[in-house]
C-alpha cells in the first residue's frame, strides 16, 4: 500500500485520536486536517532519484519521547508527490493500526509545513538562516513588506511611538525585559540595559506589525461592508488572534462548508476568540461563493451571539482559481 493510498483508505476522524502522540504538545488538529486533505488532492508522483519505499518501524525512544511511537522513513524532506507515491514496508515487529501509521506519516511529511505557503516560508527563512540573519531579522524582513501592502491600500501603520501607548504592547516589553534581565542578571552597565530595552522594544514592534499586517493586507476596504474604523481599532488592541486557512475541498464542494467544520470540529479558533472579529472570504472571480456557500458563511456567524461585533466582506484573488481563504482577526 502506498502513503497516497493509505490516505484515501482511512478516514481522518479515525487517525485524529493519535495526532497528539506525534504532534508537538497542544497542537491544533486543525493543520493536520488541512494537510491530510491537501495530499489526498495531489497526484503520486516518485521522483527519479528518490527511494520508491518507506519503511515503518518502531522508533527509538528518548528522554523527551519516552513513549512508543513509530517512525516512518524516509520522508522528510521528500517532495509531498514522491511521498505519496511511496510503497509502505510495515516492520513485522509493528503492532500499530493503519489509523496510527498515517498520523505517523502526516507528521513526518508536515516537517517543512502544512501547506506549500508554510513550506515556502520555511525555505525562505532557511534561506536566511544561511546569510547569518536572525530570527528577529527574518520578522523584520517580512513585517516591512507586509507593511508597504497595507499603506499602500492608504492605511497608516503606527510608529513604535504611538504603539507604545497600548498598554498589552507595553506590558509584554515589560514581560520580555524582565526575563532578559534574569539571564542576565550580571549584566549592570546601564548603558548595555538601554541597549537591550531598544532591541526587545523594536523585536516586538516588528513581531505585531507582521502578524497585523499579514491579516490587514488581505482585506479589500469598502464602507459598505469593512470600514475603515475596524482597521484602525486593530492597531490600538490589547490582545488579538489572526488565523488564515485556504480551502482544500474537492471541486464543487461546500468551502464555506468545509471552513465551517474546521472551526466546529477541528480547532481552527484554538489560540482563542475574541468579541470583536472581521472575517475576509477571498476567492477568484471565476469561482465565487456559490448560494450553498454564502449560506454557510452565514451559518459560521450563527455560531456566535449577538454579544460579538462582527464585520464580514467577499474579496477577490485572481490566484485562488478554485480555492477559497478564510482570513479573520478578532480582537479587544
């Protein structure tokens, strides 16, 4: 049986109770559905210098994974097509349901990321990483081009002046300088405190820029369905959570439908939601929402009382052809 075959034999709602053993501790199920749905569309393609076989076996135990689990090799690092087309050898001393050795495989193959946008943004800061920059360096890097889109769509971008009159930014700064001085206790020249008060301010800075920006981008502002208030209330909040997910659905399926049940069953809210929101549907002129999918966007907002204030808008990228995104930020 092939990894490809594998994924169209079992269903996720049988591998999801043995995502925790392989994902990383409190993770969401909702990547791992948008992965296993995203493969199950890709065509099985081994790729000439590639193995044609991937063996499961039990892997070695160590002082942080203690518990058995298996391993599935190799697949990391292979493109998704070569991995599918891949032949599964089950060790004979494997006692694992077949539910088990794919949540086995969809985590190995999710390495690099979930999505081809994770994995591409992986590569780049990999790419990074081999020019000596930071991670701090990368979020700036991203955050400034994130930046120009949104105040090329006529929006000011505060400055770290004016971001610093949000009390969460101010007391996160604090929260982050208290832990530097921890480490670093030995550290008394003021001079190097004044340095390091700079650099966490300005990490910060970037860090809410970017993931601001990178929601803000997306939305295409008209009065009549996402004002520009919202917008500017977003720079002035003390917490938010953004979330962005594309649609992985089989052609003329329910989008909005499938969304809908990423949020219901399978987490898509996890890091939390607040009372304010906008929710952006993008999708490309050729494949607008169709009735079936307008009546599920509105099923999604029935899900939340009338003590949520949310703003909604359809927006248009060319480059989704079939595809629909959901991007929302919720704030307060």
């Amino acid at each position: 049986m092939t990894y490809s075959e594998l994924l169209h034999q079992v269903s996720f709602d049988e591998i999801a109770p043995y995502i925790r053993k392989y994902g990383s501790e409190g993770c969401s199920l909702v990547w791992y559905k948008i992965h296993y749905d995203m493969l199950r569309q890709l065509e099985p393609h081994l790729d000439d210098d590639d193995e044609e076989t991937a063996t499961i076996s039990n892997a070695e135990l160590y002082y942080d994974w203690e518990e058995p689990h298996l391993d599935a090799y190799p697949m990391e690092g292979n493109s998704w097509e070569s991995s599918l087309a891949k032949e599964l050898i089950v060790n004979e001393d494997v006692n694992a349901t077949w539910a088990e050795i794919a949540a086995c495989c969809l985590w190995h193959t999710s390495y690099y990321g979930f999505t081809r946008d994770q994995k591409d943004e992986t590569n780049e800061r990999l790419y990074y990483y081999g020019n000596n920059l930071l991670d701090s360096d990368i979020t700036k890097i991203r955050a400034k081009r994130a930046k120009e889109i949104v105040e090329s769509k006529g929006f000011h971008v505060p400055s770290v002046k004016e971001m610093l009159k949000v009390p969460a930014f101010k007391n996160e700064i604090r929260k982050r300088i208290d832990k530097v001085r921890n480490l670093h206790y030995h550290m008394s020249h003021r001079h190097n405190w004044r340095r390091i008060k700079r650099r966490v301010i300005h990490n910060q800075y970037w860090e809410r820029v970017l993931e601001l920006c990178d929601v803000i981008k997306e939305l295409d502002i008209k009065e009549y369905t996402i004002s520009k208030e919202p917008i500017r209330e977003l720079f002035n909040a003390n917490h938010f959570e953004t979330y962005k997910y594309e649609s992985y659905t089989d052609e003329g399926s329910n989008r909005a439908g499938w969304f809908k049940e990423l949020i219901e069953k399978y987490e898509a809210f996890n890091r939390g939601f607040y009372h304010n929101a906008i929710f952006c549907f993008t999708v490309s002129s050729e494949h607008g929402p169709t009735m079936e999918e307008m009546y599920s966007i509105n099923e999604i907002f029935t899900l939340y009382d009338d003590s949520y204030r949310l703003n909604w808008a359809i927006n248009y990228d060319e480059s989704l052809g079939n595809k629909m995104r959901m991007t929302v930020i919720s704030y307060e």
